[in-house]
C-alpha cells in the first residue's frame, strides 16, 4: 500500500496544479487584456481566508482534456462577505474561454441547490462563452443542458447577485438577468450569444459593445442595474448591495444602529424645493437629507432616469425608496420607468423591506411611442405590483401628483398604509394648464382679456388642487410640515414595522426578475 506520505504528496501536487486552472500562458493572457482571474475575483470578494472550494479537482469529462480543464471553467465554494456567509462562484476564462461543459454545468446546479437549502446568498463572478461544444452537441447532447430549473424556480428565496466581469454569452447571462442585482464592468459585453455568432446568423456586424455593451443596458434594456470601471468597483457595488439584502427570504435585513437622529428637523429641504412651481430640482437631495446620515445606493441609477429607486435606511431599518426625478422628464415615467418601479416593488417585497414614495410628477408620459413599447400594460402592471405588494407602504406627495401616476406612486386607495402630503402639493386629474385649456378653452377664446381670464382660471384651479380638500375629507391620511418629513417617516415605521407586519407575505416572490 502506497504510504501515507506519498499519497499527500500526490493530493498537494494536484491542488497546484488545478490552481492554475487552465495553465499560466492563459492566465497571462487573462492579465495581459487587463483582466483578474476567476481566484483573483473571488479573492477581492471573499473576506480573506474565507473561501472555502468545491470541486477543486474538477476536469472535464471529455478523454484527454482532464489536465488542463481543473475546474471545467467555474470556481465554486463557500465564504464571508462583510463577514457573512455566502455561496461564490466565478466562471474561468482560463479554461476553454469559461464556456460550460458536463461538469461545469453539474458544480453550478449543485452549487445553487446547496445555497438555496442553507439559506445562503450567492454571488455569481461571470465572464465566459455560453454551452461549450461539443458537449452540448446531438439530441442527447442539449437534452440535458437547457435552462436549469433551479434557476427558474428561485422565487428569491435567497438574494442573488451578479457581476459581469468579461464578455459573456449564455448561461452567464441567464445568469445575470434572473439576479436581483446585476452590474457589469465597462468595455465588456452580455448577450445571448457572440457578434461572431451574430454575424453568421443573420450577417449582422457589431462590436461587442454595441451588441451588448453597458451603454446598451442602461439606455434600452434595464437587465443592468449599475455598472463600473474596474472590477474592483463592480465587486464593491457587489458587496454594497448586499448590505441592504436579508441572509434569505426567511429574515429581514439587519438593522443598523445610527447616531442620526431619527426626529431631527430637515429645514434644508425648504431651499432644495423650488419656489417657482415649474422649477426643476434633483429629488436625490430631498432623499439625501430625509435617511440615515445621507447614505442610500440607487438601483438601476442609469436606466429610466425619470424615477428613482434606491436602498437606504431610516432610523437603522433598510427601507426601498421610489421616487419621481422631476430634473429628468419633469418627472414623468414612461414605459422603462414603469418597468424599473414594479422589478423594485418586487424585489423590495420579496425581503421584507418597507416601500417609501415621494411623489413630484406631472403624470405619465403619453405619445404614440408610448402607446408602442405598451404603457397602458405596463402602467397596469406596476399597479397590480404594489397591489400585491405586503410591506408598509408609506406615501409623501412633495409637489405634483397628477392623474393616474398619482395612483402609481402609491396615492389613496393604492394600498399604502400612510398617505400624506407637503403644503405644497397640487393633487388633481389633470395639471392646471392642461385642464384649463380642455375645460374652458371656449370660454378663452372668447374672452376679452384671456390672458387675464387664464390668470384668474389658474388660482382657482391651483386652489382646487391643493391638499387640504382631501385631507379634510380623510382622503389623506394628514398634510405635513415640510421639515418634518424624516421624524414622519421614522415614527411612521416604528408603528407598522409590528411583529404581525415586519416580514411581507411575499406574494411577489415568484414574479419573473426583470419584468
């Protein structure tokens, strides 16, 4: 029998060389296209000396490839991030461009089912070239290999994040597109498939890029959430999103003591807000001075521009904030802000975190493009969302609220638990230049003096849309000071946030990510 010795000699010879993955010439190719490795990623994600590896020894089944296939493109395993426990794989460039064979594809089920059954995050490192060939080739070949269905029935169940690291097609980007949080690095491309592929498809010609390029994501599609210029800084938005995210659906996010005073006046929002009532201003400063020492990390910061959804906390809770951008389409959503607010609605009640608006929109952007990328359905379907939607739900209508996005934003009747307004609110059907030019356009042009006709038609109509006549009829919960919107908000939430109300009933959980 062979000794003890040279048994562990052998074991420590192999682990050496599956350190390698691939061999040293591709991991100097890797480096010399300005790339990390696959262990070089999971090292800047994993708390140090945390990673623990599965699948090590790893080759690819096909005959003759086992020595230099270690790990058959995917690193998998086990670690801390920020000191909490979490399931990490990377995919490896070095090995056969990180696309997918019979065993890669078995780690990264196992893996996933592992994760889910122990309640563990996972963080998913991506950079690789879809279904390898041959091993996905014949009837028998791709029988196996379609759409995992560990995948496709998460449900959120644990929170699930991805950074695309290098161009990536097929399953990495599956992937990335059913994560609650995607964010790529600049220069790299995610699509279905490759523009070499493209181009002998169909004869399209395309960079990377513009296939499928951040540029792509943020401006049409939204399947990014952010993007950075080095992988440092897409690991680091990693890590910050998970700050916001409960260890699985079974649990709130953790809570955060602060020294900000929960109750403390914010008199700055009273010279963010503009006096004219037609002046733009940047709503993320009103956000800035309501939360928790100004902190809060946007989701989807570069898509729909219009509104605003992001993480941030109140008095030590992590709550989810939508909010109308009235510096971008006066604040008006169009049909890609109706599909960033219902994935945020979904995602934010999937683990147990309390929903804030702030209302300043003029309605919904109508045109016949908007008729065309189908605003009436997605309109209804944000709605149906936030109908659904079981966390606190509390609502503030800073200045414009104006027909159905008065609904969207979570208005009377929409389910919120608190509904409340600034002095400065105007609350109708239809703004006032718009209404009066409908209702009395006739009467206007008939006038002898429009100009003063319009004047005198304008303070009526304003004074109709003040809050106070639905406040006086309990339509409204209260009008607020201005100043006291962050003490509002936090004694707000230590009264919903009950044992019978702190974790929603998660009806949204199994919407598809990405609607």
């Amino acid at each position: 029998m062979e000794s003890l010795q040279n048994l562990t000699n052998e074991l420590r010879a192999k682990k050496e060389v599956a350190l390698l993955g691939g061999g040293s010439e591709k991991i100097n190719a890797q480096h010399k296209r300005g790339l990390l490795t696959a262990r070089e990623r999971i090292e800047k994600l994993a708390d140090s000396g945390t990673f623990m590896e599965l699948g090590m020894l790893n080759t690819s089944d096909v005959s003759g490839a086992e020595g230099k296939s270690y790990g058959d493109g995917l690193l998998a395993g086990i670690g801390k991030v920020n000191g909490r426990s979490a399931v990490i794989q990377a995919g490896d460039k070095t090995v056969f461009a990180g696309t997918e064979g019979n065993v890669h594809i078995r780690k990264s089920k196992s893996i996933h089912e592992f994760a889910v059954k122990n309640g563990l995050p996972i963080f998913s490192l991506h950079e690789g070239g879809g279904l390898r060939m041959p091993d996905g080739m014949g009837s028998d070949g791709i029988s196996d290999k379609l759409f995992p269905r560990e995948m496709l029935t998460l449900h959120r169940q644990v929170p699930t994040m991805t950074a695309i690291l290098g161009d990536s097609f097929g399953g990495p980007t599956w992937t990335a597109v059913s994560s609650d949080f995607v964010t790529q690095l600049q220069g790299t491309c995610m699509a279905i498939a490759g523009p070499r592929m493209l181009e002998l498809a169909n004869g399209q010609k395309l960079s990377p890029e513009e296939l499928g390029g951040v540029d792509i994501h943020n401006k049409f599609t939204g399947q990014i959430d952010d993007d950075g210029g080095s992988e440092e800084e897409c690991i680091e938005q990693l890590k910050t999103f998970f700050t916001y995210m409960p260890q699985h659906a079974g649990e709130r996010p953790n809570f955060r003591k602060t020294n900000d005073d929960p109750y403390r006046l914010v008199d700055e929002v009273l010279t963010i807000l503009p006096q004219q009532k037609n002046r733009v201003y940047d709503m993320k400063r009103i956000i800035e001075s309501l939360v928790d020492d100004g902190v809060f990390f946007e989701f989807q910061r570069k898509f729909a521009k219009g509104i605003i959804t992001t993480f941030a906390r109140l008095n030590g809770h992590v709550v989810g904030i939508v909010a109308n951008q009235p510096n971008q389409f006066a604040g008006a959503p169009g049909s890609q802000e109706c599909q960033k607010a219902t994935e945020f609605i979904c995602l934010c009640d999937s683990y147990h975190i309390p929903l804030i608006f702030l209302h300043d929109t003029p309605g919904f952007r109508i045109s016949s493009e908007a008729e065309r990328a189908k605003m009436p359905t997605k309109i209804m379907v944000w709605n149906q969302a936030l109908a659904l939607a079981t966390v606190p739900k509390i609502s503030v209508v800073i200045r414009k609220s104006i027909g159905a996005a008065y609904g969207n934003m979570c208005g009377p009747g929409m389910g919120g638990d608190l509904v409340v307004a600034w002095p400065t609110a105007e609350i109708n059907f239809t703004g006032p230049e718009v209404g009066i030019n409908v209702v009395f356009g006739r009467e206007l042009a008939r006038a002898e003096n429009p100009s003063e006709e319009r004047k005198k038609l304008l303070e009526l109509w304003s004074f109709d849309s003040s809050p106070y006549k639905a406040a006086a009829k309990h339509l409204i919960d209260d009008v607020i000071q201005p100043n006291e919107t962050r003490k509002f908000l936090c004694q707000s939430l230590e009264f919903l946030l009950t044992s019978k109300r702190e974790k929603s009933e998660r009806l949204l959980a199994a919407w598809p990510t990405g609607i």
